[in-house]
C-alpha cells in the first residue's frame, strides 16, 4: 500500500502483525500500578472499543499484557511501517488544504528527530502526547484525509469524537486535552484516567500538533539567559550557567547558552538523551566524571569560552561539587520534568537511571521519598551558592513548588512567595508579556529549506522597518529578535519541519503573516502554517510562570486561557486547543493554542489580521488590568492604532491611602 493509501484506510481490517519492542527508541518510563482488578477490565474495554468484535480475543491478551508491562495499553501493534515526520503538504491525501496541514503537524510531533518518545506519542516533557494509543492516530489520520471545509474534527484528549458539520470559517480541528471537572486534578487522577484511556496530558504544544523540536524553547531562553546576566550586570562572556535537563523542551538550554555567549553546563541522568543532544550539535561536550567536570569549567570560565558541557549524572553532584570547589556560578535554573515528579520528570541522586526506573515502576512510594530526599538536598545546595551571589531562577517546570512540598528551604520570609523569581514573574513577563512579545512561530508545509530562508528574510525586513519607528520601551525587544532572526540559519535550529520562532508583538505579527500570504499569493514560497508555544502573552493561565507576574490576586483564575481559545476559533483558526496542566503540571494550569493556515488567498488575509490581534491583545488587556506598566503602555497604544478596541483602563489607586 502507499502511503496515501495506508492514511486513508484507518483503523485496518486486517490486523497487522505484533511489532517487536525496539530497544533502541528511547521509551516512556513504566507507569505505576494504580488500577483495580475491575479497572483494568474497564481499560481493556475501552481499548478494544476501536476494534471490530471479531478482533477482540487476539487483542485482549496482548493490551493486557501493554497495560501490565507499561501501565498503559498502547496498541504497539498498530504502529504505522512507513517512517514518521512531515512531509511535504502535496504528499498527503485530502479534500482539504487545512486537514492536509495538519496531518502534517501531527506526524512532526511523532518524528523521531523530535519526540521525546515516539513509540509511546509522547512528543516531550515526560507525559506530553499527542494521542493515548496508536489506533486514535489512525483514525484521527483518516478523518483528516476525508475532511471537507464543512466539517469540523472534535478531538477528545486523544481520541477523534468525530466530523461533525459545520461551514467553512469554523475551524477545522477543535482539541481538547485532560479538560477534567476540577476536583479531579491531582496528579493520582491523571494516572488512573490516562490508564483508564479516557483522558492524556497534552502539554502545550504536544497535544495541540505545534511543537517544532527544542527550536521552540531555544529562542525564549536565550532571551531569559540574555536578560538574566543583564539582570546581574554583567557580560555572558566567561559566565556560568548551571542547569538541568536535555530532554524535548529542556534540551534547548545548552543551545540557548551558546547563542547568548556564556559557558553553560547542563545536567541529564538518561545516557541515550545525552548522546543524541551530542550527536545533533545541540551540546559541544559531554562529560561523565564530576571532578573532569571541575576541571573543564575552571578552564571555560579563565579562557572566558562559549561552551556548552552535558553532565551525564544528577545535577545535584554539580551544585554540591561547584560548591566545594568554590566554581562560581552565574546564573542557575532547572527545567527537569517536575510537572511529573513521581513517573520520570525528576530523578533521585545515589541511584543508577536503571535502579531509579526499577524503583519507580516497583516502589512507587519509595520513590517519591527518594525523589523528595533530592529535591531538599538540591535546593540546600543551591541557597549555598545564592548566598554568593548566583542569581537562581526557576523555569516554569514547578521545581520550586515540588521543592516546597518536599519540605525544601525555598520560601521567602513571608512563608507566601518563594523566596527566587520564576523567570516569567522577573524576566519573560515584565521585560516580553507585558509588552505583548511571545513567541511566535511558522512551518513552511513544503518542506522547502529555501521557503524557510526566504520566510526568514521577509521577518527580518519587516521588523528592521518596525525598529525605525517603534518607541523606546520596545526597541531591546525588537533588536533581540532581530539579531535572532539574522543568526537562526547559521545556528541549524531546525529539527523536523522547516519551522522558525521569534518573539513578536501583535503589529509584528500580523505584518509578518501578511507579507508570508502575499509571498503566497505571488508563488514565491509554499503554503504556511502559523502557530505559538501556548507559553504566550495570553494564551496560558499559570500562577507560578506564565501569570506569575499577575499582582491582583488573580493568577489562580483561567478565564483568559479560556476566553483566548474561544475568541481565536470564531476570528478564523484553522484549528484551536485548549488543556489542563501544560508545563507545570497538572491541575496547576490552563492553556490554549492555535494553528492557522495561509494559502494565499484573501480569507487568509482577513483571518489573520483578526485573530492575531486578538490572540495578543486579550492577554495584555488582562495585564493591563492587573496594573502592570508596561502592559497599560501596551493596551493604550493599541487603542490607538484600532478603534475598534475599546480596554477597561484600571484606575491606581495611591499607596499612602491605605495607610490605616
């Protein structure tokens, strides 16, 4: 059969042959035991609920076996045998350019060069899916291919509910991922659903068929890396950076470092995420002896070098060895998956990463306590180097808060806050967010390089013509993604798609769609897929990172995540998502996505120009709202280049009135 053919027929009839269990794939941890007796009966009933009754005793032996190996059932058997990643958009089947759009994104989620665990649809952060088990991506690929512009897909954490009618300015896709009543949040509740196959944890851009490779990330931290040593006044070269992490989205770090021009060692206990990092340029060195480590660092820091060291081990003999040896360090983070403490996120020190799996799968609760044991140790030994001026900052991953419920020594004096800043509550909101700067981004569906580099050009000449006229408040912002943009081809970030990110503002991104749908119209380049990290201006609702700048007491609220998804799915998306836990964890966010098509055409135009400017600036209205600066310098001059757009502007009230 084609490749045409095999995305068309589904769920087949004739049922393939068992696949064997390759080794070599970097494979999702074994889930804790956590059903019933009679739960996994439930389980297995929903699983074989995708296949003809006639099917049911082949299959049965072999998804309880997935379920009692894995703790999930996964339908491996169902594996696709032609190679996963995304083609070019004219190599899909279809009635419709939209749906053939996004079978594509689908498959650059799967990609090997660019899931996390591609065998299990786990695209990065540990748990992050982009559907439950192989027979959903099947049939989510058949419906695609049948789509036409009056039907809309309904996807429910993975699973295609199905194509219902609708019309041609509704979107093509709706997603929605681990959207549960909310007393059912907790961590405990997601393992029993998502092994149940009623419910998956979509991250951000997993579930949402937007992830582009670590490329996604890289340009946010290099942004943070550089504003953090602004912070610190000092230059990044010969300056340290410490950090943990090289999985999907924390793999990007050592990359950021070496953009940004410090000396950055990152951490990573799995051997086989080391080495690929290595293999694709995105780390210069690895080293797997802490005291060799000592010894390169002292000479990267004298040589002020740009380099980037993965430490194969825990990060926590880093900290505690730099700070034996007196290596002073700069800045310090972790983005380790602490959304996912208890199944693989975060891993415990003194124990192989084979004992440590062994012990996760087998001793559940003696691994949360091994897990808690570290994270107490890491955090004493980061406030020793705080105490000699390293500025620390946590990631977004829910490091600090993991940390405050193992007991930890990580709150301020108030015993309320934190005592350090998550990198949005004192770099990306204040300095990007509050600006309307996030992170936008596109892929080029024809897989052409040179469409790649000519949608570069035509960003960087729109925002160089921006930076002449744009107001002082803006012009690092601007100047920042300029020098991005210039450097993005030298620097081979592209991994799966021909995608690229930048930090833009609502002007800036429409102006860039705009040019790209006249590119278009004119043949100079292919179709475009516009997208962005839910970790945006307004598309996420998290308390301690996206929102975490948020001072009026309503960062535990969700209403703009929600509001933004369903503003952006009647101004022209072409699909929209909206998930619970993306990031930090979850029961501890909402956050929402789009994808939009450009095919050249006027309707691109006019979509684009309304839900772009939408999609920023209800998030800057509710900053604005908050009183944050620069989010009212923000709303107020958008005001003025629409008129349409009317902000309730808050009134401040003086400080010395409250004073009684």
């Amino acid at each position: 059969m084609t490749f045409q053919e095999q995305i068309q027929q589904g769920i087949p009839s004739v049922l393939p042959k068992p696949k064997p269990y390759e080794i070599d794939i970097n494979h999702a941890p074994k889930r804790k035991e956590i059903l019933s007796v009679e739960e996994k009966k439930l389980a297995l009933r929903n699983a074989l609920r995708y296949f003809e009754p006639q099917h049911h005793a082949e299959l049965i032996k072999e998804f309880s076996e997935e379920l009692e190996t894995y703790g999930r059932i996964y339908m491996y058997r169902l594996r696709p045998d032609y190679k996963m990643y995304a083609r070019p958009i004219a190599e899909y089947p279809g009635k419709c350019e939209q749906a053939k759009a996004i079978m594509l994104m689908i498959q650059n989620n799967l990609d090997y060069a660019v899931a996390q665990h591609p065998h299990e649809l786990i695209t990065y952060g540990g748990n992050g899916a982009v559907f439950q088990n192989w027979a959903q991506y099947l049939l989510t690929m058949q419906y695609l291919s049948e789509m036409t512009e009056e039907q809309t897909l309904t996807m429910y954490s993975g699973h295609p509910m199905g194509l219902f009618p609708s019309h041609k300015e509704a979107p093509r896709v709706v997603v929605t991922n681990g959207m549960v009543i909310p007393n059912y949040s907790k961590p405990d509740d997601w393992e029993k659903m998502n092994a149940l196959g009623v419910s998956q944890y979509g991250q951000m851009t997993a579930g949402s068929y937007m992830y582009i490779g670590p490329q996604g990330i890289v340009h946010g931290t290099t942004i943070t890396v550089l504003n953090g040593f602004r912070k610190i006044k000092r230059s990044p070269k010969g300056g340290l950076f410490v950090t943990s992490g090289l999985g999907g989205m924390s793999g990007a770090q050592p990359k950021a470092g070496n953009i940004a021009g410090c000396i950055t060692v990152c951490a990573e206990v799995n051997p086989k995420i080391t080495h690929i990092r290595h293999s694709q340029g995105w780390i210069n060195e690895v080293i797997e002896n802490v005291d060799e480590l000592v010894k390169r660092v002292a000479l990267a820091q004298a040589n002020k070098e740009v380099v980037s060291i993965g430490y194969l081990g825990n990060v926590v003999d880093v900290w505690e060895k730099f700070d034996k040896e007196n290596i002073h360090i700069d800045l310090g983070s972790d983005q380790t998956s602490l959304h996912n403490p208890w199944a693989g996120g975060y891993y415990p020190a003194d124990l192989s990463f084979e004992e440590a799996n062994e012990m996760m799968a087998n001793n559940p609760d003696l691994f949360k306590t091994k897990v808690q044991e570290t994270l107490r140790r890491h955090t004493t030994a980061i406030n020793k180097h705080t105490a000699k001026g390293t500025y620390f900052f946590d990631y977004g991953n829910a490091f600090l808060l993991e940390a405050s419920h193992a007991g930890a020594d990580v709150m301020s004096e108030n015993h309320i806050d934190f005592r350090y800043p998550s990198y949005v509550q004192d770099i990306m909101g204040p300095m990007c967010f509050d600006y309307g700067f996030g992170p936008f981004r596109w892929v080029c569906a024809s897989g052409k390089p040179e469409d790649l580099a000519q949608t570069d050009l035509i960003a960087c000449q729109i925002l160089e013509e921006m930076a002449k006229t744009a107001p002082e408040e803006i012009q690092q912002q601007m100047q920042d993604n300029i020098h991005w943009i210039k450097g993005a081809q030298e620097n081979k970030l592209v991994v799966g798609s021909q995608a690229r990110i930048l930090y833009a503002d609502a002007e800036g991104r429409v102006k860039i769609a705009e040019a790209f749908n006249q590119a278009i119209a004119k043949g100079e380049i292919g179709t475009v897929v516009l997208g962005r990290d839910h970790h945006d201006v307004s598309g996420t609702d998290s308390p301690y990172r996206e929102t975490s700048n948020i001072y009026d007491g309503s960062r535990f609220t969700a209403d703009m995540a929600i509001q933004n998804v369903i503003g952006d799915s009647f101004r022209g998306a072409t699909w929209v998502s909206i998930h619970n836990g993306g990031g930090v964890g979850w029961g501890e966010v909402i956050n929402g996505g789009f994808g939009m098509v450009l095919d050249g055409s006027q309707e691109a135009s006019r979509r684009l120009e309304s839900m772009l400017f939408w999609d920023v600036n209800n998030g800057i209205s509710r900053r604005s709202w908050a009183r944050n600066d620069g989010a009212l310098f923000a709303i107020k001059r958008a005001m003025e280049t629409q008129p349409l757009l009317k902000v309730t502007i808050p009134n401040i009230v003086a400080d010395n009135l409250l004073d009684f």
